[in-house]
C-alpha cells in the first residue's frame, strides 16, 4: 500500500474540509485544515473566500459598460478585463494606509497591533475582482471578492510574513454603489 503524506513547512496534513455557506447576498467558502506539527500537536487551519454580490435593476451589458471606470474611480488599477467573462480585477497591487481616499482598514481586516489596525500601518496586497452575473435581461448580480495580505514594511522586504487580511463588505459595497451611481448618468 502506498502512502502519501502532503507536507506544509513543519506541518503534516491531516484533513481537509470546504463549506460553502450563503447568506442573502454574501457567499462564504471555508476551508478547514488540519495539520500536525513536529511536536504532534494538532493545528487547525482555517480560510475563508468571502464573494459579495449586490443586485441592480440594468441590463448586463449596461452594467459591464460602466465597470472598467468603476475601478478606476475607486483606485483600482485594472490588470485583467474580460468582456468575454464580464469579468474585471485589480490583481496583487499594493496600498499603503489609504486606497481611494479612504483608510485601508475600512475595507479590510489584517490584524492590529498596538499601533492600531494593521492595515493602516503595513503595505496590503489586494486582489479584488468582480463579475457582472446576468440575472434577466433587465438585472444582474455584481458579484465581488476582495481578498488579501499584509506585511510590516518596517522589517524589510523579506524580514516579515504577511498576514492574511479578510474582507469587511465595505469595498464591494462601494464598487456597487459607484456602479449604480455611474448608470445614473447613462439613463
């Protein structure tokens, strides 16, 4: 019989399990891990995917029309544009303490010192990316996922590991609102 062991620095996986769960407009994917170290104590690992995703009342294409200026206006530089897909991203930039005017642990949680909200004091990776989901002719879904990590840039570029940072809502929320607002003008 053979067997195979999948190894994680100093770590040793056990198990592995995903849920997904939905709530209204938010939809959560857990994974849970479960990893041995060296010294036999067990260590669960958890992460989670958290996708949001707001109704508007105009036809797709419409709403596709509007996105790429949505990012732009939100301090997103854009690094893939898929009209094929609907799909648009700001993939792995990095922000320090403000992103669109606004402090960064408004839209994302990275821990916090005693100096306050990591987010605001560490350089954050952000990948955000949103997909315009046809619901009928005349609605779709914006779906958004905001996604990230953070690292103190005072210990140097390889002195620290990141930490991971997990979505508020807030920023998805603010990409619906400024699409909403920017078909206002097309009407």
């Amino acid at each position: 019989m053979r067997r195979i062991v999948m190894v994680i620095a100093p770590f040793v996986m056990l198990a592995c399990a995903q849920a997904t769960q939905t709530s209204g407009d938010e939809s959560v994917d857990v994974t849970r891990t479960r990893a041995r170290d060296e010294g036999n104590l067990d260590v669960d690992v958890l992460s989670q995917r958290v996708a949001y995703a707001h109704s508007i009342m105009r036809p797709p294409a419409d709403v596709w029309n509007v996105m790429k200026d949505v990012y732009q206006r939100s301090g997103l530089p854009v690094s893939r544009f898929d009209p094929t897909t609907r799909s648009i991203a700001a993939d792995g930039f990095p922000v320090r303490r403000r992103l669109g005017g606004e402090p960064v642990s408004r839209y994302v949680d990275c821990g916090r010192t005693v100096a306050g909200p990591n987010a605001d004091t560490y350089t954050v990776w952000l990948r955000v990316a949103t997909t315009v989901v046809p619901i009928d002719s005349g609605s779709v879904s914006l779906k958004t996922e905001v996604s990230g990590s953070a690292a103190d840039p005072s210990m140097g570029p390889g002195g620290a590991s990141r930490v991971l940072c997990t979505s508020l809502g807030t920023l998805e929320e603010r990409i619906a609102t400024a699409a909403r607002e920017a078909l206002l003008g097309t009407e």
